[in-house]
C-alpha cells in the first residue's frame, strides 16, 4: 500500500522525529511503500488563502499567520495518489483524502489547552483571543474530515473530545522509547547500575521552550547547589534558560517567583555569564546520552501539560526515578508517586526537595527505579505497531 506521510518540516529533528521514523520504518517493514510530504516553515508565505497579509499586521500575532499559512499550503498538498494518508504534527490534518489516519500528539496548544498561559505573557491579548476564536474556526471542519485519530496519550485523547467532541474514532497509542536507533533501550544498553548513593548527575532531557519549563530544572539546581545537573537539549529558550541558571546562582534562588520562570523576565538575565551546577550539553552523541542516563539519580521532566513524555519512557527503560509536576499532563500517568517516582508541585523549590529526598535515601531510589523499570516493559514498539495496523485496517475498511 502506498502511504504519504504529512508534516510540518521546522528544520529539527527532534524526538517526534525520531518517533515518525521508526512509524515509517515498521511500514516498510510490512511491505508498504512509504513517502514524504512536508512544508518547510521557513518557506511561508505572508500571502493566506489569496490575501496578502501586511506586515504591521503580520508582526501583531506571527504564530497565528505562520498557522494559518500551514493550513492553507497543506490543503494544497496533492496525495491523490497515495492509498492512505497519515498526518502529524498540526495542522497536517489540513490536507484532504478519503482514507487519513491522525498520528495526534496535540493540537497547536497555544490556541487550545495552553491559551491561557500564553496569553498572560502575550503583549496584545485581546488579539491572542480572536487568534484562538479564527484558529479552532479553520480546525473544526478539518479534524472532522480525519478518518481515525491515534491519539498520543490519554490526556491528547481528552483534548480531542473536549474541544472537537470528537471519540468514537480516536484510540491511544502508546509509543515505546525512541532512543537508541528506534528500538527500545533495553534492546540497546548494557543493564544500568543500580544506583547506591553513587551518582554524577541529576539530569533533564528536554527542549528549552514553552511549555517544557527547564528554566524550573535550572531553579531547582539553584537551590540545591550539592546536586550536580545535566541540561540535555537545544531550543529557542536555551540561552534564557541558561541566563537564567547563571542568575540564580549568585542570588537567594529561595526568593525568586516559585512560579513558572518565562523567558522574557529580563531582570533574570545577568550581564556576564556566572558559573553555574548546571551543565548544558546540545547535540550529544548516543553513547554521551546513554552514559549520562545510566549514571543518573533520577530525571526531571518539568513540562507543564505534557502530551505524552518519550523522554520519561526513556528514562523509566533504564530503571531511573522520574520526578514530574502536579500539573504535567500525560507525565502523571507514568508517574505512581513514591511507588515509580515522585509527583511534585511545579515549583523549583519542589523540585529540589524532591531531588535531595533520592539523594539522601538510595534505597528508595533504587526501588523507585526499579518500579519504573517495570513500567516501561508497557511501553514496547510491538505493542505500538499492533496499534498502528488496527487503525491502518479501520481506515481502510
């Protein structure tokens, strides 16, 4: 069968990346015929559905115009020759065939579930509102022309019913660790070390931009300046994330907002960089990650209202504690608190004690780790290719 798969290009290549490549790979491997259909961001037009956009007005809300540009060039996309299409990252689903199946990791959030959070720090938010009145407007009849939807998680699944009211064609999948050329790490790694009080990092895996909140992974480090950290990760945010390590570090960390840091809080910059316990590592290698997982305490994944968490199925695969805030979406449903790691309050602070509380107790680190080390067993690449040919074979039937 003859299969177009749909995404936008951000020029990256990223963990949903790495997920939609080994999606293609097991295609291939049961004998379909795979191609590519994608619209590069930097190849947008100002000029949408036929009418040129003026820059004065363009420069009001450039997320909401890049969107809608998205929607009108990949409706435009000609897979008439394709047996079924599958669409990714938003809004792929513009792109109009009889038989399309959604891999659904989430809508374009800042004009659903994070509108809120966004518009607090948008300079003109009555602008914002009318974005995410136009937006959802554009999305609504398209989503309801997608034949089945694979929702990334249950919490995207939520999504999908709460603001398209759409369930009767959306189940989960449950996609396992990408890590280590599209197989799961146990099938890769030699076993971890079972952490006894001997370890070198604590370590956060992630992107430097909203929602991820790795400016609270810098926070929490701050405050417990014994624990050595690793930052793993490249993103828009990473300097002001790393400005704001620095910061934090010559001052009381204590007194700083115990709410989500944001990246345009100018105060946090210094005007020298200032050594900081936190490391900053981009663009490491497979053995430097797997060296830097296996020596781990634990792993902080601080995102606010996660889609799923393939960082967290990674770390649970090599039997380490996750620690994941109250409000992390998909991220608590991996998390049993103080059976497979430990639920905190969004704070840096929460974070820090959390993280002292492993530090200072290895046996319950260890037997954390090894609860989450079984709960990865749940998470496997057959299970999740299982799920892709049962929605393959709804959409076709």
């Amino acid at each position: 069968m003859k299969i177009a798969i749909l995404k936008p290009d951000y020029g990256i290549h990223g963990g949903f990346e790495r997920l939609l490549d080994e999606i293609a790979r097991r295609l291939i491997t049961l004998g379909h015929s795979i191609s590519w259909r994608t619209v590069q961001s930097g190849h947008l037009s100002k000029s949408i559905f036929g009418t040129d956009v003026d820059e004065s007005v363009y420069s009001l809300h450039p997320e909401f115009f890049r969107y809608a540009s998205f929607v009108d060039q990949f409706s435009e996309v000609d897979c008439s020759r394709a047996d079924l299409v599958l669409s990714s990252q938003p809004p792929s689903f513009a792109v109009s065939h009889p038989r399309h199946l959604s891999i659904f990791y989430h809508h374009c959030r800042i004009f659903y579930d994070l509108a809120d959070e966004f518009a607090a720090h948008f300079p003109y938010p009555e602008v914002h509102a009318a974005a995410v009145t136009a937006v959802r407007q554009l999305d609504t009849p398209l989503l309801e022309c997608v034949t089945h939807f694979l929702a990334g998680s249950n919490d995207v699944a939520a999504r999908l019913r709460t603001y398209n009211g759409l369930s009767d064609n959306v189940t989960v999948f449950s996609a396992g660790s990408i890590f280590g050329g599209g197989q799961t790490v146990l099938e890769k790694r030699p076993p971890s070390r079972e952490s006894g009080g001997e370890f070198e990092q604590v370590l956060c895996v992630s992107r430097h931009e909203f929602p991820k909140r790795t400016e609270l992974f810098a926070h929490a480090m701050a405050c417990a300046p014994e624990l050595p950290g690793v930052s793993v990760g490249t993103g828009g945010q990473r300097d002001s994330v790393m400005a704001i390590s620095g910061n934090l570090t010559k001052t009381d960390p204590w007194t700083v907002n115990s709410g989500p840091l944001w990246h345009g809080r100018a105060n946090l910059v210094p005007t020298t960089p200032i050594p900081a316990n936190v490391r900053f590592l981009t663009n490491v290698s497979a053995r430097e990650l797997d060296y830097l997982y296996r020596n781990a305490l634990c792993v902080v994944a601080p995102s606010l209202k996660e889609d799923y968490g393939l960082t967290a199925v990674e770390a649970m695969s090599y039997g380490k504690p996750l620690i994941v805030c109250s409000d992390g979406g998909a991220l608590t449903e991996f998390v049993e608190h103080e059976v497979s790691g430990l639920i905190v309050e969004p704070t840096g602070q929460a974070i820090a004690e959390a993280c002292r509380r492993l530090a200072q107790n290895p046996d319950m680190a260890r037997q954390l780790g090894q609860a989450a080390l079984q709960k990865s067993l749940h998470y496997t690449w057959d299970q999740a290719e299982r799920q892709l040919v049962q929605a393959i074979d709804r959409v076709m039937s």
